[in-house]
C-alpha cells in the first residue's frame, strides 16, 4: 500500500531532525530545569512567603509549572511555524524541490502541520517529565497536562504558518516574536492569573490559544476548576488549528505552484 | 513514435502579464527537446507547466499522456525535475538527499540504496557520498541535483537552465553525462539560453522570445533556414564603427552590426574577406566562422541572446 502523502513529508522532517537531535533534546532539559528552579523554586519561595493561602490555592511553583508547560509549547509551536517555512519557501527553497515530486500542496502542509505536532509533544513530554521530577505531581497526572500543550502549540503552528507564508522578506519575523509571542508567553496566565492584568487586557488574554491551555493543563495538575468550560477551550483550541491550517494552504499554493 | 508531450495554444498569464503565449509543441519518446531563449521568454513558465507546478491559464497540454492540471501527482510520480537554482537539502549528506527523494516517490530504503550507488557512480560523485552539500562546488550540487532528479528512473527528465553558473569544464562533465543520458532514450527537456548547449545536446528545438514560439526545427535544420553558411566577423577600434556602417552594409547580402562588431553573413567567407580587403577598410580583426544559433536568434528577434 502506499505511503500517504502527508507521511512521505513527516518522514522528511525526521530525516531532518536526526541530524541536530541532540542538541535540541539537551535543551529541551535544560530549559524546564532552569526556568522552574528559578521562577517556580527561587522566585516561589518569595510569593509563597506572602501569600500563604498560595496562589490559586496552591504553592507558586504547582501554580506556575503547568502554565509554563503550555507556554513552552506556544513558544515551540511559533518556532515551527517561522523559521522553518521561511526556509522552505525562500531561503533554501527545498519546498520546491518536495512538491517536484508526488506531494501536493495540501501534503506539505499537512505533513508540516505532523511533523511541527511531534516537535511540541517531543518537548512537552519532557517538560511534564521534569515537571513531576519537581514533585508538582505524579508523572501521570503531568503527562497528561501534555494534551493541552499539544492543541495550543499545534493552533501556533497553524497560525505562524500562515503568517509567515504570506511575508515577503523574513523582517516580519522578529517582529512577530517581539509583539506577538512574548508577550503572549508573559501574559496569558502562566506567570500570574490574568484576573492581575489591567481590565481592558483581559479580554486579549482570553482570546489567545495559550490562555485557554493554561488553563486545562492547570486544571488536570492541580484539579482546578478551568475559568472557561474545559470543551469550550478543546473546541476554540481545534478552531484555531483548522482555520490556521486552511489559512496556510492558499499561500503555499500561491508562491509556490503559482 | 508517439508523443510524450502535446500543447496547444498552450498560454500563462499572472495577472496582467502574459509569460507564455498561445504556443504549440510536442515532443517524441526519445528525444532531446531544447527550449532556446533569453530570460523572461518564458521558457521556466513552459517548464513548470509541463512539471504540473503551475496551473495551464489556457490551452491543452498532456504530459505522458496525463493532465497535469487534474493528475499532477501521478504525473510528478514519473518525471525528474532539475531546477533552475539548486533546492538541495544544505545540511543533509548527498547520501541522505537521494534518500529523502526517493522516500517522496514512496520507494523502498532498498531499491533507493542500490540506486545511490548506481547514481553516484554516474554522476562522478560516489567519493562525496557521505558529504555535506553545503561542501560541494557548483558544478558537484548540479550533478547531484540530475542524479536526484533520476533516482524515481523518470519517463522525462526536465532540466531548466542546466548548465547556467558552472565553469567551461563543469559543463562539460555536465553536457557527457546528459549525453549519456540521452544514449539510454531518456526523454529530456533542456531550457537554455547558450546557443553551444542547445547544439550540443537538442535533437529538435523551439526558439523562444517574448512569450512565443518563433521558429522551430533541429539545430542544422534551424540555421540552415534562417542564416547563411558562414559569417565573417570584424571588430573595429572604439567609435570606429559608426563611420564605416554604410560601407560595411555594402559587402554582404545580409549584415548585423552590434555594439561593438559586425557581422557579415555570406556562403563565402574567403572571398567576403578578400572584399572588405580591396574595400579599404581596416578591422582591427577579422574571424570567419560557421553560423551558429546565435545568429539565428539573432536573426529571428534583432538581439543577441546573451547581453
């Protein structure tokens, strides 16, 4: 039987990866360690002194780990989105040289959409791991948490794609970072509830993919009550990854197969 | 002999802008087709129509007896494509590019891994196997590149502008090879725009300028047709050139005068000679040589093929 399309590309990106794996895994260790030894435990042991009814009810480091999880996989997802689909269009334009085969449009961005989804669990797994190697809880109840990650990094994949496909010259880029996905990282409820945020931000929060898995992952960790009903977000989450996704593919089309 | 390819009233628009024109072609199992033009005559367009890249605005074409509009996949399943500018994997191994490729057409580690070895040999490349691309000269990515584009065994090898960037002797390690190629009855389609290229390897060829077809034919057929045998070439000194044009123009039944020589066109370059001689002008230098494409297109648009 043949291979789908979709999966020829997946197998691609693999063949890809295999060459900076190592790297990227040592990384994506690190990264989780350093951030929640320092914010979770150092930073913590200050906010815990003087809220001693915790934050949410729970201690600043349970608070924060879940949140940092889904924030960890936006911030994956918007890489996945970016850097490589410049690459693939124009700075290496190795797109071109995929879609002189069988793939079409649609496979290469599905197989994109697969490969860029395994790149977030990838990291989001091991952040669980770590995260319940802190003892903010059981490693099941942590792996878990990786299923709202992994639907808010697969909508910023699909978004960035999107984007990125439609920029001309890669400046746009940076710029997106700076405006766009740190701030979203900062402000959707990871760090703080966004009940701390001025009244006329609030509602921006709400509206990004990130808030809505913060706080699902934060309810699965910590048994939480989520502000919004848990399959209002999975529904807005699924959204965002359909309409980006149908949003990438006309641009694909357009400056590739013209 | 069937046809491998048939357009008609082939046409590309982008929006107010007409790359090909309404043109018609077709080309035999076998053969090497040449597509001949300068930049912008929409040669690429043409190509990436054939390779079921860009959509047909207008007309029919059939590509190994498919639309590549409707059956485009199937269709990039049975054609090899060298592109204008390489789309290698960079950071990959030559080894891992071929192996990636041949993952796309759905063929087994197995089959792809003998045919790596059968490639590089081909393409004088099996020492580079387990280097980077990012390491290889030019002329090495552009071979890779044809060795790439024939690991699925294609029906029709589409190569735009092979040669275009590479060093006289890449070329020509790149032109044997194509040679080669064309021996086996691999079917290729080669859009350039060195007149020696399309000589070298095209067994028929369509002239392309601005969006048309203008003339048609195998090479010898074409400047048969369009030039007379030989051509005389005279180079004057700077400004030179000007003063003596209506003299020149007297010599020879058809002339060219370019920039910075002219071109005598004659079926007797010795006694066209002996007459610019006995006409007391005096060329800095004199060069009789065999009409060459370059003088067809010359003839067929007014310009040179290569500013």
């Amino acid at each position: 039987m043949a291979t789908p399309l979709p999966l020829r590309v997946f197998e691609a990106e693999a063949r890809v990866y295999r060459r900076t794996w190592r790297g990227s895994v040592v990384s994506g260790f690190l990264n989780p360690i350093l951030y929640l030894a320092a914010m979770g435990v150092g930073l913590g042991s200050l906010v815990d002194q003087n809220l001693p009814g915790g934050v949410e009810g729970v201690s600043y480091l349970t608070f924060l780990a879940p949140g940092l999880l889904v924030a960890t996989a936006m911030q994956t997802g918007a890489g996945e989105g970016a850097w490589k689909v410049m690459a693939g269009i124009k700075w290496q334009k190795t797109y071109q040289a995929k879609l002189a085969t069988p793939i079409g449009v649609p496979s290469l961005v599905a197989g994109h959409m697969l490969w860029s989804g395994a790149r977030v669990l990838m990291v989001s797994v091991i952040f669980a791991v770590i995260m319940s190697a802190f003892r903010v809880a059981p490693l099941l109840q942590s792996l878990l948490a990786v299923g709202p990650a992994l639907l808010v990094g697969l909508a910023m994949v699909a978004a960035t794609t999107a984007f990125t496909a439609r920029l001309d010259e890669p400046t746009g880029l940076p710029l997106f970072f700076r405006f766009v996905v740190i701030p979203m990282f900062l402000f959707s409820g990871a760090f703080f509830p966004i009940t701390q945020l001025p009244g006329w931000l609030q509602p921006i929060a709400l509206a990004t993919p990130m808030f809505h898995g913060v706080e699902l992952s934060r309810a699965i960790v910590v048994g939480a009550e989520p502000a919004v009903t848990w399959w209002v977000s999975v529904m807005y989450l699924s959204a965002w990854i359909a309409i980006g996704t149908a949003l990438a593919v006309s641009p694909f089309r357009k400056r590739l197969t013209p | 002999m069937t046809a491998l390819i048939h357009a008609t009233g082939l046409t590309k628009r982008f929006g107010e802008f007409t790359a090909v024109d309404d043109i018609d072609f077709s080309v035999e199992q076998g053969e090497s087709f040449g597509f001949l033009g300068p930049n912008g005559a929409g040669k690429t367009s043409t190509m990436r129509m054939i390779g079921a890249v860009s959509s047909i605005t207008d007309g029919t074409l059939s590509v190994l007896g498919l639309n590549p509009m409707e059956q485009g996949s199937q269709l990039r399943s049975r054609l090899g494509v060298v592109p204008q500018e390489d789309n290698l994997d960079q950071e990959l191994t030559v080894y891992d590019n071929l192996m990636m490729y041949g993952r796309y057409f759905d063929l087994s580690r197995a089959v792809i891994r003998e045919r790596i070895d059968e490639l590089l040999e081909f393409v004088q490349l099996t020492e580079k196997r387990m280097s980077k691309v990012d390491a290889l000269s030019g002329g090495m990515k552009r071979r890779l590149t044809i060795a790439r584009g024939l690991i699925n065994e294609p029906d029709l090898l589409i190569l735009d502008e092979p040669t275009t960037g590479l060093d006289p002797q890449a070329r020509h390690v790149l032109w044997d090879r194509l040679y080669r190629l064309k021996q086996q009855g691999v079917t290729l389609i080669i859009t350039t725009h060195y007149m020696d290229e399309a000589e070298q390897l095209c067994d028929r060829l369509v002239v392309m300028d601005k969006a048309k077809i203008v003339a048609e034919g195998s090479p010898r057929s074409l400047i048969e047709e369009y030039a007379p045998r030989e051509v005389v070439e005279v180079r004057f000194p700077a400004g030179v050139l000007d003063d003596v044009t209506d003299r020149i123009e007297d010599l020879a039944p058809r002339t060219e005068i370019l920039a910075d020589r002219a071109l005598l066109y004659t079926d007797d370059a010795e006694s066209t000679i002996a007459s610019i001689a006995a006409s007391g002008l005096d060329p800095e230098t004199i060069l009789a040589r065999r009409s060459s494409l370059e003088d067809v297109f010359l003839r067929l648009t007014g310009r040179s093929l290569v500013e």
